[in-house]
C-alpha cells in the first residue's frame, strides 16, 4: 500500500492573495517548523499580485506552490502498490500471481510499466466457458514456452522461444490408422506412451508433439522430431490432465482488456473518483502517475483508508474565500484579523482572531510569545505585510499593536518603512501590463448575506492618475464578473493612498441605492467619492452590511 501525504500541513491564505495573506503563510509555517514536528509548507490559493512579487523579490523569498483545491486525491489514499505484468504471461502465471496476492484483477504494462490492459478473474472465467474452439491455441499465437511451464514439462527438443500459430489441439487417443484421418500439419497432439502414435503424429508432420506421463522417448523419435523441426515435450501430467490445463498455456494478451479501460491518476480528486466508481461495476483501478505509468490499483474500499489533507488557514475565515475543497480537508488551525465567517469544522481547532491591523502582526507576536528569534528575511516579510494591510499606518484598522511591530521589524529587516512602502506602492500600482480581469480580481473577495451576496475589490495606488486609467477599463466588465460570480452586487474600491480618499464603482440591481443609505446620495456623474475611506473591512464592509440591515 501506498500513501504520499504523510504529516504534510499545508499553510494558506484566501483566494486572490494579498501581501499579507502571501506573507503570512511563508512567516507562520517557518514558525511551525521551528516550534513543532512535522512538514509546514506555506501554500497560495491564487495568483500573486504585482505588490508582492516585490516584496518576495526583494527580500529573496521564494513563491509558494499555487493550490487549487485541497480536497482529497487519489495520492491521499493507501492504495494498493500492485506490479503490472507482462501481457506474455499465461493465463495459469496470472492466476496464480492472484491468489497469491488475494487479488482479483492485474493491471498488464509494457516494458516502461504503461498500461495496456486489464486481466481479471472474470476475464479467466469467461474464457474457460466461452471458448469452444480446438484451434484457439495457434489464434492466440502461444509461445511454447508457456506451454511448457503450464503443464510442468521439459522440453525435449525445438525452440521453446518460438510461437504455436497453425493448426488444431488434438489428443491421440486413438490407432495409429485413426490418427492419420484427423492430424493436420502443424497440430498439436497429446499423446501417451505408444511408439507407433508418436511416430505416427511426426510422419503426419505436427508442428509440436507433448508426451504425458513422463514415458520414455526413444532417440529415433527424438531425431525424427529435430528432422521434422516439431517442438517435442515431456510432462509428468496424464492426457486428460494436460489437455484440461493447456488451455491456461495462452498469453493473458489474448483474453485481456485494452479497451475503454477507466483509469485515474494520483491527482485526481476523490470526489470525483467516487463519483466515476459508482457508475460502473468494477472492483479495481488502475492509477497512472504523470507519465502514465502504472502504479497501482484502486478499490472503492480504499477510499475508506483518505487520509484528509491538513491545512491551516491565515488572513480569513470565510468559507466563500477560502480555497477550493476546503470542506473536504482538515483544518488545524485559523490565524486572521477579520470578522468572524461562514467556516465550520468538524472537530475543535486553535483559532486565534485579533482585532488588528494584518495578519502579519498576530504572526509576529506569536514569534516573541514563542520565543523564537525572527530572521532577517521574515522580519522583511511581516514588515511589508503590515505597511500593505494598513496603508502604511494610515488605514483605520491600524493599531498602535501594528506600528510597534512594523517598527521592530523594520529594524531587524535592516530597512526603512517609507522607503520600502514607496516601492511596494509603486510596483502593485503599474497596471499596464494587466487585463481587466486580472486587475478586477488582484484583491478581490466575495460576502455572503440573507439580504444580498456581493463581492467587493480594491486597487490601491499612489496617485488618481493611476486609478483614473483603470477606472474605465473596470466599468465595463463588472457586470460580467457579477455573472461570472453569481452575485447580486458587485463594488470596486479604486483608493487613493496618499489622499486616503476612495471612489466606489458599483454593478448590479439596488448597488446604487445600497450606496445611498450608506454615504449618502451620489454625485451629479452618479459617482461615490468617499473621503477618508480607504480600508475594505473596517469602512466598507460594515456599512453595506449595515445599510442592507437598515433597507429590510
């Protein structure tokens, strides 16, 4: 049996990543690994925006794997390690290598382990009852050498390495006079011990002769056997014995599977794997690496062996904004400063929520409560965190808390905060180079009430030149991600860091009149400028939840 996922706990953040989520991930499983056993990967649910790209870049960190989805897979699971085998084998070898592994099917592959087929009990079955056929033999082109190793024969003379592909199975049974009206050239003939028949059936030109019995070949009928280039063997087994077990002599080639095979691979979800099983009446998978080999097989009683995948969550605890399958895996534990969402878990987990300006901040404390020195290079990261999440200090969700830390970062980082805000700020404000999706979605999230479900995006920039250019590339696409999001609402938040001022573009039926009750009517172009709004969750949020209140 196999399993990949072992003590592996994967560290994440919310769809659409911001700094913070980015970094805080990278920070809090650096901790973990200095703190406790077990393999901590920090982990991303979506793209990296331009801002910390930055920050990764300058302070030599590298990007975390992207995770699309932490449901289990098929790699989760002990599955069974079963070989393939070679689609040479006999019939006999395969169900033998069966009951030997109290299997009931094996997964066939060439040289390089690629599936070609299936063989199953029922294939060996069906075979038996099925076929009627005395030439099924030479159709199914069998190498004498499994022959020889079915019915525990030696070889007497002729190449054991060769093929019998013509004529029919005949047991001689019968005269010398008799045999001679129903040996074709090339058959094979089970015979006993009676010279006269064994001489008979090489003059009659057979093409391979068993001997049973194991009686005494003379050296005339061996010579005459090398004159005629006839396949002679010799088995312990009577007539009837060999003539019940020959058939077991074809390659399992013949009787296999090859078409239509179902199959998975090790990244496949197990929701969908169940899915795809109950459809079907097969007991066993095969399961194919990224190559397509084979590496073994799969059975609906494994997927009672998943082991979940473990995940602790950093910067959210809304299930809408969380990676997707998160139903599916184990959560350990939540760090976040965010009001408190729509995720449930099935057992007790370590949840810390701080009323705080980052993440990043709460990651940090947990450092010195610890006791565990921060490097350089996390201090760098926390640091860029906490000027990202909080404006540089000037968003009011900004604590005192914050700013002491970004202090004592800056410090151990070796740089300075307005320096590092200015290039940070700088680089997740150059938009140019960006689709309208991709600037839509660089910080988008989606909320979830009785009243409405809405999704609400930032873009942050130095000036309102910048904003002003994607400004008109988002107004027209709003209404399609509000399709695309099956929302009722959707609202852009274009902020003005150095003005702390942000306007709000809005799509979607009674976004407007939401507005209103919240800030008050719009302006003569029907647009929202909100001075001194710059902070989503602490400004935004809470007013159109509010406002949505106030409207029922």
């Amino acid at each position: 049996m196999t399993q990949e996922s072992g003590k592996k706990v994967w560290v994440i953040g919310h769809k659409n990543p911001d700094t913070d989520s980015i970094c805080a991930a990278i920070a809090y499983a650096e901790l973990k690994n200095k703190t406790e056993d077990g393999a901590f990967e920090p982990k991303r649910a979506g793209h990296i925006n331009e801002e910390t790209k930055y920050v990764l870049d300058f302070f030599g960190v590298e990007r975390p794997e992207l995770v699309k989805d932490v449901g289990a897979q098929i790699k989760d699971i002990a599955y069974r390690k079963t070989k393939g085998v070679s689609s040479h084998l006999s019939i006999k070898r395969a169900w033998e290598l069966m009951k030997e592994h109290d299997v009931v099917s094996l997964p066939v592959t060439d040289s390089e382990g690629r599936l070609e087929g299936m063989i199953t009990t029922g294939d060996i079955a069906k075979s038996y009852m099925d076929v009627l056929d005395n030439r099924i033999l030479a159709t199914a082109r069998t190498q004498y050498k499994n022959i020889i190793e079915t019915i525990n024969g030696t070889l007497i003379t002729g190449n054991e390495h060769g093929y019998f592909v013509k004529g029919k199975v005949v047991v001689a049974a019968t005269t010398p006079d008799l045999m001679e009206q129903y040996i074709e050239d090339d058959d094979l003939v089970i015979l006993g011990d009676r010279y006269e028949s064994q001489f008979c059936a090489l003059e009659m030109n057979a093409g391979c002769v068993i001997v049973c019995s194991d009686a005494k070949i003379t050296k005339t009928i061996i010579q005459l056997a090398e004159d005629k280039d006839c396949v002679l063997i010799s088995t312990p087994y009577d007539t009837f014995t060999v003539a019940r077990l020959i058939h077991q002599s074809m390659s399992i080639k013949y009787i296999m599977k090859k078409n239509r095979l179902i199959t998975f691979e090790r990244e496949d979800y197990v929701d969908d794997v169940r899915e795809t099983m109950s459809k079907v009446r097969h007991r066993d998978f095969p399961v194919l690496d990224e190559d397509g080999v084979c590496v073994g097989m799969i059975s609906r009683r494994n997927l009672l062996s998943m082991q979940k995948k473990r995940v602790i969550l950093v910067d959210h605890n809304e299930k809408s904004q969380a990676v997707e399958g998160i139903d599916g895996a184990e959560i350990l534990e939540i760090i976040d400063h965010h009001r408190l969402g729509s995720l449930e878990t099935i057992s007790p987990v370590f949840f810390r929520n701080q009323p705080l300006g980052c993440t990043s901040t709460i990651v940090y404390q947990m450092y010195r409560e610890k006791g565990v020195e921060v490097e350089g290079k996390i201090a760098g990261l926390l640091l860029a965190a906490i000027v990202s999440d909080t404006l540089m200090f000037r968003s009011p969700t900004c604590t005192q808390m914050d700013r002491s830390a970004a202090e004592e970062l800056a410090v151990i980082a070796g740089v300075k905060i307005g320096e590092l805000a200015h290039h940070m700020f700088e680089a997740g404000s150059d938009f140019k180079t960006k689709t309208t999706e991709e600037l839509f979605y660089q910080d988008f999230k989606t909320f979830h009430t009785e009243e409405m479900d809405f999704g609400v995006a930032q873009l942050s920039a130095m000036s309102d030149v910048e904003l002003d250019q994607v400004k008109e590339k988002l107004l027209p696409y709003m209404e399609q991600a509000k399709g695309a999001e099956k929302l009722d609402a959707v609202f852009v938040m274009l902020t003005d860091i150095l003005d702390e001022t942000s306007e709000v573009l809005y799509a979607g039926d009674g976004a407007e009149a939401l507005l209103e009750v919240c800030f008050g009517p719009a302006d003569e172009q029907r647009e929202f400028h909100l001075k001194g709004v710059i902070s989503r969750k602490k400004q935004l949020i809470p007013a159109l939840i509010a406002g949505l209140q106030q409207q029922n």
